[in-house]
C-alpha cells in the first residue's frame, strides 16, 4: 500500500535526492526538538548554488504542486536577504515556505552547523536548536504570539541539556532577546515547581502527544526506540557564531 504523503515525503525527500543544502526549522523543528503538536507546514531555509534554481523548479510538478516558476526562483535567490516563496501540494494543502540564505549571517551560521535528526525513517537535516530557539524569540520580540515563548520554554525543559549556551546568549545578545528569554526560562522554572505527581501525569501525557504525531502524516520520531519523548540529538561539528552587525538580520 502507498503510504501517506507527509512533509518529509513531499518536500524534504526531494530537497535530499537533488543534494540541494537545506535545515528544517519553525514549528516542526520545536516538535523534535521537544513541543509535540502537529502542523501542517514545513519553515525551510536553502542554501542555493548559481545551478540549484534550475534544479529546485523541477522538484515539485505542477500537476501535484504549486511552485513558482524559475524566474521567481531566480529573482528571490538574488535577494541579500528575506528571499522566499512556497511550495503547496493540492491533494493535501501541506506547505513548505522555503526562505533563501542569502548573505545572511545568522543563517549561515546555523547551516553550517545543522543536526540530522530521522523523521519518518528518513535522515534530515535540522537548524541547531540554538538557531530554533532564537528565531522563536524574534518572533515574540515583534508582537507575535506568546506561543512562540511557551515553545521555548518547552524546548527548554526537554532538550536544554543539548543547548550550546555561549552560542545561545551570543545571538541573543546581538538580536536584543534578553527580554524573552528571560520569560521562557521563568516559565520553564515555574513548571519546574509543580508538585511530582502532576508532572509525571503530564510527562505521561507528553508521550502519548509525540507517540500520536510520529504516526500522522507530519510525525517526527527519532530513530532509537524507547526514547520518543527525548530524542536523542546527534550534533554536527560546532562552529562558532562569528561577529555580525545586528542589523544585517
């Protein structure tokens, strides 16, 4: 029986088999990296070589997806910076909004230091959790929704072992975030204080959410057994942010 189309089959397979350099982030990146909840979308940032337009346009065929013509491509590709369009299957209505790299640093930072991760039994490429964090914080920062810092928290209480923090205070201290950071880490300690009844109940009920979301068409799940709700984080080599100039973002 043909499974499924997922995300990962629909728009990161093919990203892979083209070779085409690319990390998954926004919201299925904080499903990994700790904040089960299913979506519909993948946020990607590319990084595309002078001959990868030509290579990208033929990935999605227009009798199954939108996708922009070659020209768009070729035109956001030529952006410094906030280049972007989106991918839509019709059968399903999933979407990938795909952002180019760019000249931007943050973005390069955080592609040459991406972490594969499985989903669906399928080897893909994740920002680093710093990157996730950060991007999360901006987005709180511009009025967004205060999900963005409950997924942070969250990120934070499961994974933050995993959390290079000099890299982290870095970028957060060049992007101005040392507000919301700070409220996502009081959020984190204050569920730290419930009592250990209620936060086993909810560490029970974490389970069952990332066990439901590793079989719907989205899911994530990591690739060693008996680990769903902390998936094991397999780091690229480190590199260092370097010094940017704040407003290059």
């Amino acid at each position: 029986m043909t499974p499924a189309p997922s995300l990962v089959t629909l728009f990161l397979v093919p990203l892979d088999r083209a070779g085409i350099e690319y990390m998954v982030t926004g919201g299925l990146a904080a499903v990994v990296y700790g904040h089960p909840r299913l979506t519909l979308d993948v946020d990607l940032v590319v990084r595309l070589g002078p001959r990868d337009p030509a290579i990208l346009a033929t990935l999605w065929p227009s009798a199954d997806f939108y996708s922009p013509p070659l020209e768009v491509i070729v035109e956001e590709r030529a952006r410094a910076e906030h280049g972007h369009f989106n991918v839509v299957h019709h059968e399903t209505a999933m979407r990938a909004d795909i952002y180019l790299a760019g000249r931007d640093t943050f973005h390069a930072w955080a592609l040459d230091n991406r972490v594969a991760r499985t989903i669906d039994g399928v080897g893909i490429q994740f920002a680093p959790i710093e990157y996730v964090i950060v991007y999360k914080l901006r987005f709180a920062s511009m009025g967004g929704s205060d999900r963005h810092l409950r997924d942070v928290a969250r990120i934070l209480e499961v994974s933050g072992p995993a959390v290079d923090r000099s890299a982290l205070d870095r970028w957060v201290a060049l992007f101005g975030l040392h507000t919301e950071l700070s409220k996502a880490e009081a959020t984190t300690r204050t569920k730290a204080r419930i009592d250990p009844v209620s936060r086993r109940n909810q560490a029970d009920r974490d389970q069952a959410r990332i066990k439901a979301h590793a079989t719907a068409p989205a899911g994530a799940t990591d690739s060693r057994r008996g680990n769903e709700e902390r998936p094991a984080i397999r780091p690229a080599a480190r590199v260092a942010p370097p010094g940017i100039e704040p407003g290059l973002f």
